[in-house]
C-alpha cells in the first residue's frame, strides 16, 4: 500500500485523479468543500493521512488563488485548509494504511484478543466512522468560520482544473499500468 502510494505521488496519477473528480464536482465552494475532504479521506484509504494532506492542499490553495477576492465567501480558505487536515485524519481511520497507528491497533488486537482482525474487516469498522464524521465535520466548520454565499456569485470556475490538467499532459503508459495496478489492488 505504502509503495504504491508513492509510486502514485511520484507519476502523479494522484493529482491527475483528484483532478478528474474536481472537474465533475460542483463549483459551488460550500459543495466543493465537501467534495475535497471526500477526495482526500478515500485517498487516505490507500495511501498515509500525511501524504493524503499534503497532496490535497496545494489544490486546494489553487483553487482559492483563482477565485476573485468579492466573490470569496468569507472564512473560506481558513475552512478548507482545516477541512483538509480533518478529512485526512478521519480518513486514516477508513483503512488499515491509513496511518500507522492503524496497524499496531490490528496487530495488539490481534495478539491480545480472541479475533483475527484483517485488513479487510477493518473497513467495517473504520468506514462508517469516515461516513459519518465528514458530513459532521463540514457543518462544524462552515459554522465556525460563518462560511456562506448567500448574496454571492462564489462559483468557482471549471478552467482551473482543466489548465492543472493540461499542464499534467496526456497520460504515459506507466500511468495507465499503474491505475490498472491499482484498480485490481483495490478489487
């Protein structure tokens, strides 16, 4: 797991991914929020909590660089940065790989009690947790920072993601093997 996603940061199939689902994702920014920690805690399912984090941000930062400052709802940024961190740590808790923690939990569980917990029964436990603690925390943070765009033009525009990807280029053959790896991975 661990491997693969550094295989992923270091082609950037990563970025490539979380940019094909921005691009499909509302442009409302209290919606596009959301979508980002949704991003980022199923990342965390593959791939550490720390490199979830810091994938996610600086595309996050470009994404509020390129939003005029009167059509920027007020406390975003601050919101979406925390939003960000948030999600990547609940979304370690989704899988085993999430963080390490994780796996020495599996492991003295394993080693203290009756049950042999395996990286596949961890999903049961730590999914509806990231199901349930990501909508929480979005509210949470859109209340503490009074983040809203009533009265505000504050969508954002799609061309952002389509520069970042042009800017990427065409996918190589070593992408494509590596998605396909990764698919079957996760099969």
């Amino acid at each position: 797991g661990f491997l693969l996603a550094e295989t992923m940061r270091r082609t950037g199939v990563d970025k490539r991914i979380a940019l094909v689902i921005l691009n499909r994702a509302s442009h409302n920014p209290i919606y596009l929020m959301l979508t980002l920690m949704a991003i980022t805690s199923f990342l965390c399912l593959w791939m550490s909590n720390t490199a979830s984090a810091s994938l996610m941000i600086p595309i996050a930062l470009a994404i509020v660089s390129r939003i005029p400052e009167d059509k920027l709802p007020k406390g975003y940024s601050r919101a979406l940065v925390l939003a960000i961190a948030y999600s990547a740590t609940i979304g370690g808790v989704g899988s085993a790989l999430g963080t390490p923690p994780n796996i020495l939990a599996m492991s003295f569980l394993n080693q203290y009690t009756d049950g042999q917990l395996t990286f596949v029964n961890w999903f049961a436990y730590g999914l509806p947790f990231v199901v349930i603690m990501l909508p929480i925390i979005w509210i949470y943070l859109l209340l503490t920072f009074r983040v809203s765009t009533r009265g505000i033009d504050a969508r954002i525009d799609p061309s952002i993601y389509q520069d970042e990807m042009k800017k990427l280029g065409a996918m190589d053959n070593g992408q494509k093997a590596l998605l396909v790896v990764f698919v079957v991975i996760v099969l």
